[in-house]
C-alpha cells in the first residue's frame, strides 16, 4: 500500500481515506470522521501506518456505521471527544449503550434506517445494510448497523460501511443522486462464510452501479488482516476488473493518506 504522508488536516472541502473504512471529510466547514480507527485493534494488528500523527486529528461529527471493532474504536472516539467535547455523534439505533458516560445524550443522535439529521449545512442520513452487529458475547444484534449519505447544497457523498451485496443498493440509488460511493472491497475469504456480510471486486463494482453513483473509491482493505485473502489482492482484483471492463461510472483507488477534492456537483435530493 502507498502511504501519503500529512502534517495536519487538509483545508477546505475533501475526503481523506486513512485506511481501512476510516474517511475524514471536509464539509460546510467541518470535519467530519466516519468509523475513526486510529491503531491496532483487540486481536488484529494495523499493517499500515496511519498517515497523519493522532494529535492533529480532530473532527466535528462522527459517524459510526456499527459496533464491530474494526469500525468503532472506542479508543479512537474517545481520544476525539476529548480534543472537542462539542463533537457531535451519529450511530445507529442502540449505540447510546457504548457511549454514555462519555458523550451528553443530546450530542449523541440515534437513528434507523432511513432517517436523517441536519446538523449545520449536513443532510445525514443512516441508509441499510445487509451486515450485524456484535461487540460482546452479550449485545449481538443490539445496536443497529448500516451506511451514511451525506449531502449538501452540492455534494452527495455515500460510505456503505459493513456489507453484502443487496437490492438495498438500488433503493438507496433511487432516493438519492451519489456522486462519490465508497465501498468495500476487502474482508471476503472464505467465500462461504464472508459473501452473507462483505462484498469482494466484483461486487462493489455492482453495488456501484446498482447505486447509480458517478465515482467508486474502494475501501476496507489493506489495513488490517480480518480475512484468509492477502492485503494486496482486493485492490489488485479491483484494479484488473476496472482494466479490462467498462463501467457507466469512474473508479479512483486511493492512496492511505491520499486527499481526494471534490470535483462534481449534483441537486440536492432528500429521501
């Protein structure tokens, strides 16, 4: 994996992946952080540096998609509410069970499927996923799990967190005009028991134009090794497949570290 090395946190409207599923964006003037998972996890080492040191990390909302380790380092989160206690959390349903003790109630917003949340100029909403939820032996399935659009006046940006593939893709493409999907493409070995929760190449590349999306940028990959496949065989099955095929959208792999700008615009649609 190629790693771009920053200082601090870009300025203005971006996306940076910091690898795995973790996105930082820069909307409406805020920093926004989807699954922050900044170091190794319990059991499953970081094989990739992070690109930006932890303390010029900051963020204004914080999106978490669902409870697995992988997406919610509570480390990670906690570690960001202390630099801004004013952060705002959004999560699925349930989540309050992780968090309270550490966040106001009034800053934590839970939502199902489906419903959404302005904060500032951000139109958020927790759109399905075919995955689950466990953190514990205890809690299975006790917190919802599921993905964010997030729009503005010009921008309409989806993370599908945890997922197989599923006609929740061509709903979601229905209700919304996505320009930038970011989905999965790591995490699918053994077939057999990984095709009923993740999405290999192929499938993200479905998944995208089930989507009606303009751009695919692969994640969850390469970070961590929560699988049978290599760290480098999702993206270079991705890269083979969007060689030799032609696709009705663009694809851009980038780079841990690497700050993708925002280039096109769409009308705002609310679902």
């Amino acid at each position: 994996m190629i790693t771009h090395h920053l200082d601090k946190l870009p300025e203005g409207e971006y996306t940076l992946w910091l690898g795995h599923a973790t996105l930082w964006i820069g909307l409406e003037n805020k920093h926004i952080a989807i699954d922050p998972v900044l170091d190794s996890i319990p059991l499953f080492k970081r094989f990739t540096e992070l690109p930006i040191p932890q303390e010029q990390l900051h963020a204004d909302v914080i999106l978490l998609t669902h409870a697995h380790y992988d997406h919610f380092d509570k480390p990670s989160v906690l570690s960001l509410l202390k630099k801004n206690p004013e952060s705002i959390i959004v999560a699925p349903v349930g989540f309050w069970r992780y968090l309270k003790g550490h966040i106001s109630r009034d800053k934590c917003f839970e939502l199902e499927w489906w419903e959404s949340v302005m904060i500032g100029g951000l139109f958020i909403t927790l759109t399905p996923s075919k995955h689950w939820s466990k953190r514990t032996p205890f809690d299975t399935n006790k917190a919802l799990w599921g993905g964010y659009v997030i729009q503005n006046n010009e921008q309409c940006i989806y993370h599908s967190g945890d997922t197989a593939i599923g006609d929740h893709f061509k709903e979601i493409g229905e209700r919304f005009e996505i320009n930038e999907a970011f989905l999965p493409i790591g995490a699918y070995r053994p077939e057999e028991i990984m095709k009923h929760n993740h999405t290999n190449p192929p499938e993200a590349l479905e998944a995208c134009e089930l989507l009606g999306a303009k751009i695919l940028i692969p994640i969850h990959y390469g970070t961590f090794r929560l699988s049978d496949e290599p760290l480098d065989e999702p993206l270079e099955w991705f890269n083979a497949l969007t060689s030799e095929n032609t696709y009705p959208f663009e694809t851009i792999a980038l780079g841990i570290g690497e700050v993708y700008r925002f280039s096109k615009t769409s009308t705002f649609k609310s679902i």
